[in-house]
C-alpha cells in the first residue's frame, strides 16, 4: 500500500507492505501517541558530499542530534551501535542502495523509521512490490529543503508511532 500524505502542503508518500492494523481504537492510539518520545537522533546517509554538508546544517537549525555519513558500506558496520530514532537515506548509493540499509536496519532495530529521498520515481513500486520489506518508510523527493525535510521528520514520526501502536496490539 502506498498512502500519499500532505502536510503543510508538502506530499509525502509512505509505503507499508504486509502490514495489518486490525480494529483500532481512536482514543488508546491517540494516548498511546502522545505517550511516546519523539525522534531527537537522526542517521544521516547520503554520497553526496554537497549534501552531506547541507544536512549538517539543517539538522543543526532543527535542533536535532545527527550522526552523517556518505558512506552507505560505513552505516552498515557501525548501525547496530549508534543510538539514533529515525534514518534518513538517499536510494541511489554506489555498493548499498537505501533499501538495503532499511533492510539491515528491520534486522537490528524494527522499531526505528525510515525516510529515503530520492529524485528516481520508480523507487515507490520497488519498495511497495520489495518482499520483506514490511517496515513503513516514508519517500521524500530531491531536492530537499530545510521545510521539505521538517515537515517529512513530522509526518513520519506520527505514522511510526501508529506503527508501533499496531504492532503493540495486535491480536
């Protein structure tokens, strides 16, 4: 299933495979939201050395704690140990593409969301029809601003904590 979120009038799109939230209950998920920590940590993984620098920036602005890398082969020997609430990955990196870093992530950490930017269109029907990947991850289109970005870390942050609260009580 791919849900196509506005908010601030900025899309948003989120891709969910294999994944069942049975009845819900309004009020429980939405005390169950507001209950939860937001995202402070982020890992950051793009090649891109211009915008490797720019995310410096903009997570410096937004106040939040960011571990940056451009080096797809790098997160993936040191991700089990770093701490971080929410990976931001570009999709198109030489040696390990951004589906299969959220692959690894499903394997270490189930619980942390995932958004990948991309400028490729044909990335939303490979991650809706990639088996196994039941993780919900949220696509932002290149190029990424400092609103773009905000507002999608907003919208992914809410969903993962639906997320979670489907997963928590699931019959």
């Amino acid at each position: 299933m791919i849900l196509k979120i506005s908010y601030n009038r900025i899309p948003c799109f989120l891709v969910m495979t294999n994944f069942d939230c049975g009845a819900l209950s309004f009020k429980d998920c939405i005390n169950y939201i507001n209950s939860k920590k937001g995202i402070e940590k982020i890992l950051i993984v793009d090649d891109d050395p211009v915008l490797v620098q720019t995310y410096e920036l903009i997570f410096e602005i937004l106040g939040y704690q960011a571990f940056i890398f451009s080096s797809p082969v790098q997160v993936l020997s040191v991700m089990e140990s770093l701490d971080f609430d929410l990976l931001i990955s570009d999709y198109d990196m030489p040696d390990v593409n951004g589906l299969e870093l959220v692959k690894k992530l499903i394997e270490i950490k189930p619980d942390v969301p995932v958004i990948i930017c991309s400028g490729a269109a044909g990335i939303y029907r490979e991650l809706s029809q990639s088996p196994g990947c039941e993780h919900p991850v949220s696509l932002l289109n290149k190029p990424v601003t400092i609103k773009k970005i905000s507002d999608s870390i907003e919208v992914t942050e809410f969903v993962s904590k639906i997320c979670a609260f489907c997963r928590e009580t699931k019959m």
